[in-house]
C-alpha cells in the first residue's frame, strides 16, 4: 500500500531553506528526469517505465506531480495492453520528493510512480492504484482524478 505523508519541515529534514533555494539545486524542486524508473499506477498491463524525456518545452529537466513525460515499458505483464518495449506518455501521479503546496504544506509519497494516459491526456487504462496528488485536478487530469481512490 502507498503511503503519503504531510509534514511540517524542521531544520533536519533540508526543506525550506530560503526563498533562493531552488537557485542553486533546479533539480531539487522536481524528482523525475531522464533515465528514472517509475511505477505505472493502472491496470494497462505495464509494471514499470523508464522516463526518456520530460515534456513542456526544449530545455525542461524535471518533472513534478501533474507533469507528461514520454517513457518506455520496461516491464509488462502478459496479455496487457501495452507491451514491453512500447514508446507511451505518461502524467506522474506519485513523487518520493515533496511538494510544497500554496497553503505552506508539503505532500511526499512513497514511491515514484505514474499512469499512462493517450495522446488526448485520457488514461488508457479503466483503473487507477494507489493516491495521487491534488495538483492532477489544477492541471486539468479530472478522468484521472475520478478513477483515483484517493486524492491527497
């Protein structure tokens, strides 16, 4: 089971360290670049993708909550609908790295994990596992957000 976890930062735990923090880290903000694994969360058929490249323009690097990226399938079971191998997009539903939200919150998950969604942004698949965050909904992922158990 997936868990999230809203905290408070303190000193220890490296967030909020300024306004400028994010200056001198881009990276830090977002979690998913080129090259990461990530869970899918939908019963397409695939177990796992590998991120080739974050959408939103040319020189875009990380990905967060509610952002499309284009994978491949790594792993896949038997009779899905996608195959290992296939070239999809995908929407990242679930970061390891928190978010800080508007209200001074934070939102964190335990794995990294996203659903593949068509070329109109509807998911592919009729199942949606495990929470995702609120930021789908303000990005307009409303199918998404309707098959979710949980939106955090």
């Amino acid at each position: 089971m997936t868990q999230a976890k809203r905290f408070t930062p303190n000193a220890s735990d490296g967030v909020g360290r300024g306004l400028h923090s994010m200056e001198n880290n881009p990276g830090e903000k977002y979690v998913i670049q080129q090259e990461t694994r990530l869970r899918v969360a939908d019963n397409t058929g695939a177990k796992e993708i590998l991120c080739i490249r974050v959408l939103g323009g040319s020189g875009r690097r990380y990905a967060g909550i509610g952002d499309t990226i284009v994978a491949t399938v790594k792993d896949a079971i038997p009779g899905g609908n996608v195959k290992s191998g296939d070239v999809v997009k995908a929407v990242v539903v679930r970061t390891v790295k928190e978010r800080r939200r508007p209200d001074g919150s934070y939102i964190k998950f335990d794995e990294n994990a996203a659903v593949i969604v068509k070329n109109d942004g509807e998911p592919r698949g009729t199942r949606i596992f495990g929470p995702v965050g609120r930021e789908l909904r303000e990005k307009r992922f409303m199918k998404i957000v309707s098959l979710a158990p949980e939106v955090l």
